[in-house]
C-alpha cells in the first residue's frame, strides 16, 4: 500500500496557479490520461493534469528533463497508451510522481521549460487511457446487491456465497469508451412477466451503474497468485466508471449464467486515471459486520483490516434532452461513497489471481454499482425508481423510471478531509441514442 509522502503535503502548492484554486487537479493529485489538441491530426500521448491544464508528457520525456526511474517513466507515459507505465510498478511511478511534484511545484526550476509544455483541458480531446485487454465486473455493494436481490427474487435477495467470495464476471472490453460517448439505445430479447413468449425490441429499462474503475498495474503471470499484501503493487489507478445496463434484457438472460447482452452494448470511463499513490490520504478501514462471516485468510491481512478501503465521494446527475435545450445543468440523482463496498480493491485482486488467472497492466475492475445504506445513495435508476414502480419526479418536472433516448448521465468522484488536499476524479459523460431499429 503506498505511503503518504511529501507528493501529499497539503501546504504544496503549484506554479500553475489555477491549480491551487478548487480544482479537482490540485498538485496533490497529478492524474494520467491519453490526450491530444482538439482538431488537429496529431498523436494521441500520456498527459497529466494539473489545475485546467494538461502536462503534455511526450514533450516532457523528449527534453529529458528527469533522471533516472523518473525519465523511464516519463518515457512510458509519453505513448499512445499508458499500458507500459501501469506496468512499471510501483517505484518507477513512484519516482515518476516525485519528479512531477518538484517539478510543478511554486519556485521550481524546470518552471521555465514545462511552461511551453502546458495545453490547457478546454482545447483538448481525450482516448481511451490504456489498451483494456479484459474487463471484470464486481459486485462490491451489499446495499446494491440486496436491492436488486430483492427486485429479482423477493423471497432470496442475497444468495449465500454473497458474505464469502467477491461475486464478479467477466465482461467484455470492446465496447468500452471514454467520456463522451454516445450509444444506441441496445435491442434485445425481453419477456414481460405476463407474456407468454419472448419478443425482441429496444430495451424498455436503460439504466446506469455508478461505479468505480480499477486499473491493473504491474502484470502476473497465469498460475502466479497475489497475496492480499501484495495486491495493491497490481494496481495502477482508479477511475469513474459508468456501467451501462439493460435491466429488461438482464432479467430474462441473467440465469443461469449471470449477465450477458444486458451488459456489454457500452461501459464508459472517466479520461483521468487517479494513482493509487495519490489516493493514500483517503484510505478507509475495512471491515465486515461481526455477525458476518469474515475474509477467509487469504482475502484478510491486518493492513487490509487497517486501510484497505477507499473514501471516495461519488455523485450521479443526468441532463435530459430537454434540459440541455433549455441550458439547463445536469441535476443530481444521487450520492454515495466507495467506503461502503463490502470487498476492498486488494480483495478483488487477490480473489481474481487466486485460481492462477493472468493478471494483465491496463486490465479493469468494475467495482458494481456503488449503493450506500440509504435508499437515496443508490447507484442506479432500477434501486432509485424501485424497480421501476416510482417515478423520479426532476425539478423540471419531468418523470423517470428508467432513461429515455437524449438523456445524458454524469458521474463525478472526489476525495475531501480536514488534513489532506481534495482532488477529484474529473468526471464521466456519456449519452443515450435512440435505437437504431
Ligand atoms: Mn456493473
């Protein structure tokens, strides 16, 4: 787990003087994406940000302007993908942190060279930030998952393995895209309850899922484990992650094979990747309710116990067609936090390697859906609308049970406490098509 470091010292402060007024990428932060200039046919490179500006880091590794680990790293974050950054582990980036940190900082000497090295975030467009070889989706919230558990079988909401084993599966990759996408409301095989037979159409239940990504770090491989002490020098960084889904389709497909085309017709991250080394203030103990049954030994280590969560604010707002028409901002559907999942991150690393699976940089874990205890901290509009039996009422006095085509889902993420900076996660954007059929 890495350390609180001078890279967190809330006293820091940056000559990129937007950076130390409320912004999400204060120097305490320094998040990695994959960027270029907005219009302009050039090569997508690693970026990181820094106030409303992004370090370009093709040109920072191109005037060699570190040494040592910290240039190899600058190096690997210069390419079109971050895959080989995430994998030089922990002390490579750590160095690479470092040496950004000193040098962004108010009286540094590299001011004068990294200054023509700055593209400011409203002239830029973002990519994907890694080659995501697989996807795994979790289901981290017990909140989330007895909600659903009790929508979909109201005499059995949570199955008996729920309290034992991280329930995942696998997904897929492809349809995958950065903030900003756009999709097409999915078709697909549904049977009303009341029906006799299936029929295929548009989805009737679109759905989001508020979620948070986590990056695979330093690779493994195929019959390698993690142990649970280990599992965070696999981790890279965390993202938003909003996990589009069919909740019609989901229900007549799900069983007994667990979910499918509910699940795979788009997925959406946040640009920003937020390290893990960035995240250290905001650690949160981990622990199980005592009449629970509790990690089996390889899923517990006391420092897991001690700070394996995270404290991570997480929000969801929509801005449906007509709000956007009328200028409106995106309003709020709900809040919650990544401290309620009922797994740790180095959990599921560890679970996911446990059976000699080949853990790959550039891998993502979905957390599942981010449902706090109270009602109103659900992550998805099938909890919020109680399976679709009350209606959303929106300031604007429109209704929603579940999306309509143009409605447009932003998801944002941050980490505020007394003695630590706030950073934040920027956030995720992503908008509903009308069916192509
Ligand atoms: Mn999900």
């Amino acid at each position: 787990m890495r350390q609180i470091n001078e890279t967190h010292d809330i006293q820091l402060t940056s000559w990129v003087t937007c950076a130390n007024q409320d912004s999400d990428f204060p120097i305490q932060n320094l998040p990695f994406a994959i960027f270029r200039r907005k219009g302009i046919d050039e090569a997508w490179r690693g970026g990181v940000a820094i106030g409303k500006q992004v370090l370009d880091m093709a040109a920072v590794a191109q005037a060699n302007v570190f040494g040592g680990q910290a240039q190899i790293a600058a190096q690997a974050a210069a390419q079109s993908k971050l895959n080989d950054l995430m994998d030089l582990g922990v002390e490579a980036n750590g160095e690479l942190r470092l040496a950004l940190s000193r040098a962004l900082r108010e009286g540094s000497d590299k001011q004068s060279t990294l200054e023509t090295m700055l593209v400011p975030q409203s002239e830029v467009e973002y990519s994907l930030p890694c080659h995501i070889g697989d996807y795994t989706d979790f289901y981290t919230s017990i909140y989330h998952a007895t909600a659903v558990g009790k929508l979909f079988r109201p005499d059995n909401p949570l199955l008996p393995n729920y309290k034992w084993v991280p329930i995942g599966y696998h997904g897929r990759s492809s349809t995958i895209g950065v903030s900003g996408q756009t999709f097409h409301r999915p078709v697909g095989q549904t049977k009303a309850p009341d029906a006799g037979e299936p029929s295929v159409g548009p989805c009737k239940r679109l759905d989001y899922e508020l979620e948070m990504g986590l990056y695979i770090g330093k690779s493994t491989q195929m019959g390698e484990n993690i142990a649970i002490d280990d599992a965070e020098d696999h981790l890279f960084g965390v993202c938003i992650f909003n996990d589009w889904s069919a909740r019609d389709i989901q229900a007549w497909e799900y069983q007994p094979l667990g979910p499918f085309l509910a699940k795979n017709f788009a997925s959406t991250v946040s640009p920003w990747i937020v390290t893990m080394e960035a995240l250290a203030p905001y650690r949160a103990s981990f622990a199980h309710p005592e009449s629970d049954p509790q990690p089996l030994p390889y899923l517990d280590s006391e420092e897991n116990t001690k700070a394996g969560g995270l404290d991570i604010d997480l929000e969801c707002l929509i801005q449906t067609s007509g709000m956007r028409e009328l200028e409106q901002p995106a309003t709020l559907l709900s809040r919650s936090n990544f401290k309620h999942s009922y797994w740790t991150p180095a959990q599921l690393v560890t679970h996911h390697a446990s059976n000699g699976c080949a853990m790959r940089s550039g891998d993502l874990l979905g957390s599942g859906t981010q449902s706090g205890p109270e009602q109103e901290e659900a992550g998805s509009l099938l909890e919020l609308s109680q399976g679709g039996k009350v209606p959303i009422t929106l300031p604007n006095g429109e209704q929603r049970t579940f999306l309509a085509d143009g409605d447009c889902i932003v998801m944002r993420a941050s980490c505020s406490k007394e003695d630590a900076a706030r950073i934040g996660f920027g956030e995720v954007v992503s908008t509903v098509l009308p069916s192509t059929s």
